[in-house]
C-alpha cells in the first residue's frame, strides 16, 4: 500500500523505509527507564514502546494521543531510555510554544530528575558546545529556533521533537523552514490536534519528519486533498489513513482513560432581543450583499478575506456589540449573551464549581471581567498579554479565587487546570480541535470530578451554523485517524446559510 499512489520506484529513501516495515515483527515492549518517578500507565507503556521502535528503525511519527493523556510523560522516559541505554551522544532537543517552557522543565524535574536538562531561552541564552555537552535534554520555543538557526542547525541533535507540532502547519512559514533544517538522529512530533483544519496540516508535519512519505505538495494535492476534501472520496480517505497508520500513534480518553469521570456537553441557546437583533440583521443585510458582489467577482477563494471579515462582524454582535466597530453598535447597550453568561455563572458558584470561560476575543474577556467585577465576583485571567503566566495559573489552583478567564489562543493547550469542574465557551470557533484542547485543561488525567462544559450559541445565527459546521471538519480529522467516513467543507452553500437572517422562529 505505501506504493499505491505515489512512484517510489527510485526513490531509496522511501523504498529503504518499505523494507524496514516489512521486516519489522512488531512493536516490542520496552521496560520503564529505573530513574522514571511515575508508574506509567499501560496506554503509557504501550507509547514508550512505539516511540523506541520508531527509534530502532530510524523512523519518525507523530504521537497524537488527545490532550492530557500524558505526551510529555511518555516522550520523557523515552528521552531518559536513550540515555540509560547509551544511545545519545548528543543532546536532545525540544520545541516548544514559549507557554510550554516552564511545563516541560517542571514535569522533567518531577518525572525525570536523572536528566540533565536546560531551558535556552532569553536574552541571557548562551549557545556553548561544552555546555550542550553536558547536557541530555535542551528545552527551547519556536520563536527560538528562528531566531537561532544558525546556530542549532550546526548539532546533530539525537532527538528532535517539536510539541505542539501543528505551529509548524504552515510549510512556507520560515518557521517551518527553520525547523526542517534542524539536523537530528531521530525526529518525532507531539500533537493532540496534528489536523486542525486540513489536509494540508498533516502534509506539513510529515515534511518535517518523513519528507518522502507523502510526496511533494504538489503531488499530495492531487492525490488526497482534492479527492477526500472537495468530493469526499472514501477510497482515497483510506488510502491516505494506510499509509500513515504506522507512524501516527492515537488514543482518545474514551479509549484509554477508563477511570477518568466523563464530560458533558451543555449547548445553551441565547435569543437576541430588541436592539441587539436589529444590529445583526442590519450587519448581516450588508454583509450578505457585499459578499455575494465579491464572490461574483472573484469567486470563492479570492473572497476570503472579505467573507471572513462579514462573519467576524455577525460574531461580535452575537458576543456583545460593543465588540462591534459600527457608529450604530454603539447604541445597542445590552447583550443577551452577557446577561445569559452572568447568570449561569451565579448558578454554578451558588453550587461550589470552578469555572473556566473562553473566548476568541481578549476584548470580549475584557468586557466580562468589567461585568464579574461589578458583581463583586472574584476572577483571574490569562491572554497573551500576560506576563506572570504560571503565577495565574497557581492563584486559581490554590482554589482561592473561583473564576479564571482565558482567551482560546494563549489558553488553549500547557495549562493543567483539574481543580476547575466547568468549562463555558462564550462564542463557539471554526476549529473543533481549538476547543476541545481548551477543555482538555480540565477534562485530563487527574481529574477526579464530572466536568460540564457548557457552549453558549445565539439561537438561529451565525454561530449556530458554525457549530454545525464544526461537527463535519471534526468528521473529517476523524476519518483520518479513526479510519471513519468524510464529509466536504465549506461551499457556496454553506455560505449562503451563514447569511441567514435569524428568523421568526428564533424570537
């Protein structure tokens, strides 16, 4: 099956690779490194004995396991096997989102104290080889690598990981670039979402890590993403998910986290009133006209821009509309999702429960913040602005303060928040993955309490047609890793139902 699409007839790399499989007998279960503190648990274990295999036959691939199920885990007492077992002459390295470093550096110290670790990170960083000589483990950030490259492209690294790996999803970034010209033994990615919202996410990881096992862009493009993304072809879907099988390791919490309490999805419609519904049909009206000109005129794809900004505007009504940048938002003074979120968040404290609140819009959280404060109700908050990121983090940990607001960007992934029981997504996103890895702060491993997360959507709206929607691209990242059915994306139909009016139903 690797052969099927793609002429491999020449190409000794991907043919070498072939061979390898083929004369593998399985992945074999390899012991805890002695200096790991932790009992990995057995889906643990089973991923520390992949990666050693991916590793034995020089192989790349992306553990993939849902967030909070432990990659961090596993990656370190796969690092701490290689050098218990003499393998790594050279230092490891990981890439980081910069809200990581102080994650890998304390669960490295908690879980792997034999490491020899250190973060290079800072104005006070210093590139030394006999410093990397002493070193097992480099911790460092993507904005790091660019700024560095020169630099940590003249080690070959024994292991190079990058966390988070989907930053690197877009390959004419320099980021990507940079990344690629890392030199490593072995390379591995670490992603909970390595699709987030296309195709094209995946072709760039695997750039990374097996350039030849997908193909040019080009060559990728015509093969799988236009037959599975624009015409659902199934036939292509499971030729695409053979070929990865081997090198992408998933497991869902369902699947594995027997002993973790379930969530529950609360979806709770709010009903625009008054002079908030006159304001989004009024932005919704022009909206519609100029991007039916627009897509007229420059088709679909070319329009972007321009139907990404309507819709933009149609959220933040829905939101709040003092969100909204319009000469007649600024006399709408009420917002009924507001109003709706204070009082479901009265109820829950009222019942002893820890809530998080996200949102796309630090503005938004703002605005929210304004509103808890005059109610006299205690909240921490987290965007990108935030400089004492963990000092946050362990103020609302302690449990003394029961609110935190975070904005979905800076707060979607690193946090470890299982002392919260709530979740609320203020305004739904496109992205699926974005949101459950936003719940995953409080739905992981540790959590001994039923989380209830609740998503708040103006009946009849834009937003409804979003959540909608999310439930086909998420269709579409399962089929690919659960080998299920697909479904297409966006089209001028779904368009035109994005420009829907509200409806006298939804009064």
């Amino acid at each position: 099956s690797m052969g099927q699409e793609l002429n491999l007839r020449g190409n000794s790399a991907m043919l070498a690779m072939a061979r390898r499989l083929r004369a593998c007998r399985g992945v074999a279960q390899t012991a805890v490194p002695a200096g790991f503190v932790a009992t990995l648990r057995p889906y643990q274990a089973q991923g520390l004995s992949w990666l050693q295999f991916l590793r034995d036959h020089s192989l790349g691939g992306i553990l993939a396991d849902d967030m909070g199920l432990g990659k961090t885990l596993q990656t370190l007492a796969h690092v701490l096997t290689e050098k218990d077992a003499g393998r790594q002459k050279k230092p490891s390295l990981v890439v980081v989102p910069t809200s990581l470093l102080t994650n890998w550096q304390r669960e490295a110290a908690r879980f792997a104290p034999d490491l020899n670790l250190e973060v290079y990170y800072g104005p006070d960083r210093e590139f030394s080889p006999r410093k990397l000589a002493r070193c097992d483990l480099i911790v460092t950030s993507y904005g790091m690598v660019l700024r560095d490259q020169l630099q940590l492209k003249t080690v070959k690294w024994h292991l190079l990981i990058l966390d988070e790996s989907q930053t690197i999803k877009n390959p004419r970034s320099k980021l990507h670039h940079a990344v690629c010209t890392l030199q490593a033994q072995h390379r591995l990615c670490l992603s909970g979402t390595p699709m987030q919202n296309r195709l094209a996410d995946l072709w760039a990881q695997f750039n990374f890590l097996l350039p030849h096992l997908l193909g040019s862009w080009e060559t990728f493009n015509e093969t799988f993403v236009r037959p599975i993304e624009n015409h659902g072809d199934a036939d292509r879907q499971a030729q695409l998910t053979t070929r990865l099988k081997p090198f992408m390791l998933r497991r869902t919490k369902d699947q594995v986290a027997t002993d973790l309490p379930p969530s529950t999805l609360i979806v709770q419609s709010v009903t625009l009133e008054g002079a908030q519904r006159d304001l989004y049909e009024t932005v919704r009206v022009a909206a519609d006209k100029k991007v039916r000109q627009t897509v007229q005129q420059l088709g679909m794809s070319r329009a972007s821009i321009i139907i990404l900004d309507a819709l933009l505007k149609l959220r933040q009504v829905c939101c709040d509309p003092r969100l909204v940048k319009l000469e007649q938002a600024r006399l709408v003074k009420k917002s009924a999702k507001l109003k709706h979120l204070l009082g479901l968040v009265h109820e829950l404290l009222d019942e002893g429960r820890r809530v998080l609140i996200f949102s796309q819009f630090t503005s938004m959280l703002e605005i929210i913040g304004a509103a808890l404060t005059r109610e006299k109700l205690a909240f921490v908050e987290l965007t990108g602005k935030t400089r004492l990121r963990q000092q946050v983090v362990d103020t609302f940990n302690e449990g003394t303060v029961p609110i935190f607001l975070i904005s979905l960007k800076a707060g979607g992934t690193g946090l470890n928040l299982t002392s919260a029981d709530t979740v609320i997504h203020y305004d739904p996103w496109w992205n699926p993955a974005a949101e459950r890895q936003a719940t995953d702060r409080a739905h992981r491993i540790g959590q001994n309490k039923r989380v209830f997360v609740y998503k708040l959507v103006v009946a009849g709206s834009v937003e409804e047609r979003i959540v909608e929607m999310q439930a086909r691209k998420q269709a579409m990242a399962d089929a690919l890793m659960n080998e299920g059915k697909m479904s297409k994306l966006l089209d001028e139909g779904d368009l035109k139902d994005l420009f829907k009016p509200l409806g006298k139903g939804d009064v």
